[in-house]
C-alpha cells in the first residue's frame, strides 16, 4: 500500500512540475510576439517619421551658400518680429511645433535640414543690386550715357501715381493710416513737378468692401481722380479727399486703364512716367504681371516704378517681377521717411529734365559720383539686414533651448551652422560691393547687363 501511494504521489509531482512547465512557456511565447510586434510598430513609426520629414522639408528652400543665393532668398515668417519678447516666443513655439522635431541622436543631414527650416523663419529680405542698378538708369535719365528710348528726356513728360486704395491701406504706420502716409507723400512729389508736366492720379480699389458680395463692383472700381492736367493744389487736394481705403485690388484692371489713358502719348514725343503703389497683391483674378509687359512694349513705353508698402512676401514677389517686366524699378518701403526718400529720387530725375529743357548741360559723371552714396548706403542696409538675420536666428535657436525643446548639445550644433551662415552673408556683402565699385564708373547699359548677369536668380 505504501508503494502505491508512493508512486501516486510521485505521478504528481511530474504532471505538476510538466503544468508548470507548460505555464511558464506560454508567457515566454507571447513575450517573443510583442517584442517582433513593437519591433515593427518601432521601425513603422520611423519610416513614417523619416517620409513626413522629408516631405516637410522637401518645400523649405535651402540655406544660401553664394552671393546670388542671399540675394534671391525670400523673407521668413519672423522677419521683423522682436525676437525675445514674450509677444514672440509662443508664436515662436507654436510654429517650430509643426515641424518634425530633432530625435534624440541627430545625424549630420537631421541637423541640417532642421537648421534649413530654422532659417526660413528668420530669413530676411537683403536689397538686390539689380534694383540699385536699375535706379542708377533711373537717376541717369537724359544723360547720353543712356541709349534706353525710355529715359531718353523728350519734350513732355506725364506722371501717373497709380494708388492702391484697398481695406489694407487702413493699416496703422507710426500713428497714421499707411493710406494718410501715401497721400501727404504723393502731394509733397507732385506739388514739386515742373509746370510744364502732366500729372495724373488713379486710385482702385476704393469702393465697396472686402466682402465677396462686393468683390465685383470693388474690383471695376478703377478711377482717375486727377489730371492729366498741370499740377493744381487746391483741385489736387480735393482729388485726394474724394476716396478712402475700402475693397479689393485690381492692379491688372488698374493698369489697363492706365494704359488706354496714356495712348494720346507716343514715347517718340513723351516721357512717361508711372509710380504704382500698393501694399497687396492682386486679389481680382487678374494677372498685373504679364499685362505690364504689354504696357511697357506698347508705344507708350513708360517707366513704370512699383513701391510695396509693407509687402508680405508673396505681394513683395508679384510686385517686384511686375517692375521687371517693365524693367522698372521695385523698393520696399515701412515708413513714411522711407515712402518719401523714393518720391525724393524722382524729383531730382524731374529737376534734370527742366535742365534739360532750359539746355543746360547734364553731367553724367556727377551722377555717377553720386553711385558712391548710393553704395555706401546699400552697403549700410545690408549690413543692417544681416545683422537682424543673425540676431534673430540666435534668438530662435537660443528661446528653443531655453524652453528645452531642443538640448544644449543641439544648441551648440544649430549655433555653428547659423556661424557658418553668417560667414557666408557677410563674404557675400563683400563680392556685391566689390562688383558694384568696379562697375560704377561703365557706361550705364553695361553696368545694367553685367550686374543682372550675376544676379538675375532673384527673378527666376
């Protein structure tokens, strides 16, 4: 009997031990399962990661690494923003926050990409040489260094300010609507034109509202309100008081008008002068760009110069290529100071032409002495703008490291691409400056096509 029971108990012991057994390999194979199951839910999630980067980035344009580069870069998201402010960083938060972040351990080609878009925010608008070339024609109207019939004095010369009138020109400028800014400076140049100039003023824009119920009637609203008739204040005055910013901005329609008003003036008898300003892009379905290159190859050929008014970049791109094709000159402009510095140089073209009509002699080589301001003060701007640019990455780079979003070591590797960025800014300042000065002194037809051979990227 006691063997019996020795051999049940022993039985037992077996198939408990082989249960447990069985037991403890059962946890042991679904733990195989979840590893390969995190395992390619892991590599799944950075494959995902890896594609919603690069698609991310792949619309991001790269950092400039040449002269022609910095010059055609766009302005950023931030540019002007006061960096460091506490206005600033929850914005600044808030946009890095629809960027892939930087992982734990970047690579060389993660840290670039990430530092490429860092740079997008802060990019400034540096000024082309091509406009300062473009001004030099400009100021050199009438002098035999000039072959372009369009700046070639005759003996009338009409004037057009084309004014945007839109709901935007309400916008606040240093306590002034940017619309009260453009009046006082539109008055202050046309009350100084010679007696003998024609002058006009068009405004858009200047009725209705921003609304799509008033989107057409607004974007006909095109008027001359003015001329062309000789400088007269007080019915000059009464023109600029007869419209208010309000609707929407057809600079296409805006400049059909214009043309069809200046057909009575042939460019074989005329100097035809037009100062389109605006603060916006075309919001009425036209296309301003390819129609002012019809205006500019019809026989009025006029001088069309174009001002941005506190641009966006995507208004600032539009307006510039519209001065292109009428190979005019694009500024932008902030201020008010601003605003009258670009009135300022067409007074003094306005001088030369009365000169010119009184035969005094005009002295090319004076004007050209005056492209040495002209470069120091580019060379001035430039610098300002590069140094806001360094400043500002370093704010951007600086805040995210503060706020932990990126670590010390990331810092310190941003910070020696934004180093290396600067190097290339400030070595691109040089080259520009030293091919302005060496071309300062050409005749003015190849100092144009010489300069824009270099830095015609900003127009592509």
């Amino acid at each position: 009997m006691r063997k019996h029971l020795f051999i049940l108990l022993a039985l037992a012991v077996v198939l408990s031990g082989c249960n447990s057994e069985k037991q403890n390999e059962k946890p042991s194979s679904q733990s195989k399962v979840e590893q390969k199951d995190n395992k390619e839910k892991k590599t799944s999630n950075k494959e995902n990661n890896e594609e919603e980067a690069e698609s991310f980035y792949s619309s991001i344009p790269e950092v400039p690494n040449s002269a022609e580069e910095v010059i055609s870069q766009l302005p950023g998201k931030f540019v002007g923003e006061p960096i460091r402010s506490e206005e600033f960083e929850p914005t600044l938060f808030k946009e890095v926050k629809s960027a892939p972040s930087l992982s734990e351990d970047p690579s060389e080609e993660e840290y670039d990409q990430y530092f490429k878009y860092l740079y997008s925010l802060a990019a400034v608008d540096f000024p082309d040489p091509q406009d300062l070339v473009k001004k030099w024609e400009y100021s050199m109207s009438g002098t035999p260094n000039t072959t372009d019939e369009r700046y070639q004095f005759k003996d009338n010369y009409n004037i057009e300010i084309i004014l945007d009138s839109s709901g935007s020109m309400k916008n606040d400028v240093e306590g002034k609507t940017q619309m009260d800014l453009a009046k006082q400076a539109i008055n202050d140049f046309l009350s100084t034109a010679p007696e003998e100039a024609n002058v006009s003023l068009r405004v858009y824009g200047h009725k209705g509202s921003g609304s799509d119920q008033d989107k057409k009637m607004s974007c006909s609203s095109v008027e001359q309100v003015y001329g062309f008739d000789k400088y007269n204040k007080e019915q000059f005055d009464k023109a600029l008081n007869s419209f208010e910013p309000s609707g929407w901005t057809p600079i296409e329609g805006a400049l059909k008008a214009s043309k069809e008003a200046f057909s009575k003036y042939d460019s074989k008898d005329n100097t035809n002068l037009i100062y389109l300003v605006s603060d916006g892009i075309e919001t009425c379905d036209g296309n301003p760009v390819e129609y002012a290159k019809t205006f500019a190859d019809s026989n009025i050929k006029p001088i069309v110069n174009v001002i941005g008014f506190n641009v966006d970049s995507a208004a600032q791109k539009q307006l510039k290529s519209l001065a292109d094709n009428t190979n005019g000159v694009y500024t932008t402009v902030t201020n008010a100071k601003q605003l009258e510095e670009e009135f300022d140089r067409a007074k003094d073209v306005l001088e030369s032409w009365e000169d010119w009509k009184d035969d005094a002699l005009n002295d090319a080589d004076a004007k050209k002495v005056d492209a040495n301001f002209d470069i120091l003060s580019y060379t001035n701007d430039y610098s300002l703008m590069a140094d806001i640019q360094n400043n500002n990455l370093y704010g951007i780079i600086a805040d995210l490291s503060l706020e932990d979003v990126i670590t010390i070591e990331q810092k310190k590797e941003l910070m020696e691409r934004k180093n290396k960025a600067k190097d290339i800014v400030d070595e691109s300042e040089k080259k520009i400056k030293e091919d302005l000065e060496m071309s300062r002194d050409k005749n003015i037809d190849d100092l144009k096509k010489e300069i824009n051979e270099k830095y015609n990227m900003n127009t592509n």
